[in-house]
C-alpha cells in the first residue's frame, strides 16, 4: 500500500514545486517546537515518529497542507498518541489564546 508521500513514479497533472518559499515567523516557532521536543533531554518526539505521523494524515490533509501545517498535526499527534497532553487540553488553550487574539497567523 502506498503511502501519502510515496508518489514516484505516478502521473501527476503539474510539475512539482521545488521551489523554496522564505520561512514565516510561525514556521520558526514550529521548528523550534520540534526542536525542544525532540532534544537529549525530552526526546519526546523523534524525527522518525514525526515522519510517520506526518504520513499517516489522510491523504486529503497531506496533499493538501503545507509541510509545516503537517508538522503541527503530526505534533499534536504524537504527544496525544504518549499521553503528553489530551486533544482537550490543546482545544482549550487554543479557544483561549484565540479570545485573547495570542493566537495568529504570523
């Protein structure tokens, strides 16, 4: 079975992009998440479980997300799936960082 980063060798309708955007701000703040998560100390996510959660989206969610838009999923999936935090606890702070207009896209 083929996964959803697994497209070599299919007929595509476009060329792939490859071309590099510049980092956002947010992009930063999500590597350094990931960084932080995944260093000696924590090691609360590693770079294979991040892969693998990141292909396990559907395929609507992989094909149509940006790469770091995948990564905070995969995250989020991860420290769920190892009982870190609860999908709850992250609905929660997300509803009160967004009435307290802490949350953005920048």
């Amino acid at each position: 079975m083929r996964r959803n980063n697994d497209i070599g060798g299919m007929p595509i309708e476009a060329a792939i992009d490859t071309h590099a955007e510049p980092w956002a701000p947010w992009h930063h703040r999500v590597d350094a998440m990931r960084r932080v998560l995944g260093d000696s100390t924590r090691q609360l996510v590693s770079l294979d479980e991040l892969r693998r959660a990141m292909e396990d989206l559907p395929p609507e969610l992989y094909t149509g997300l940006g790469f770091f838009d995948r990564r905070v999923l995969a995250i989020e999936a991860i420290l769920i799936e190892k009982g870190v935090l609860t999908r709850a606890e992250i609905e929660t702070e997300v509803e009160r960082d967004a009435s307290n207009g802490t949350v953005t896209d920048a």
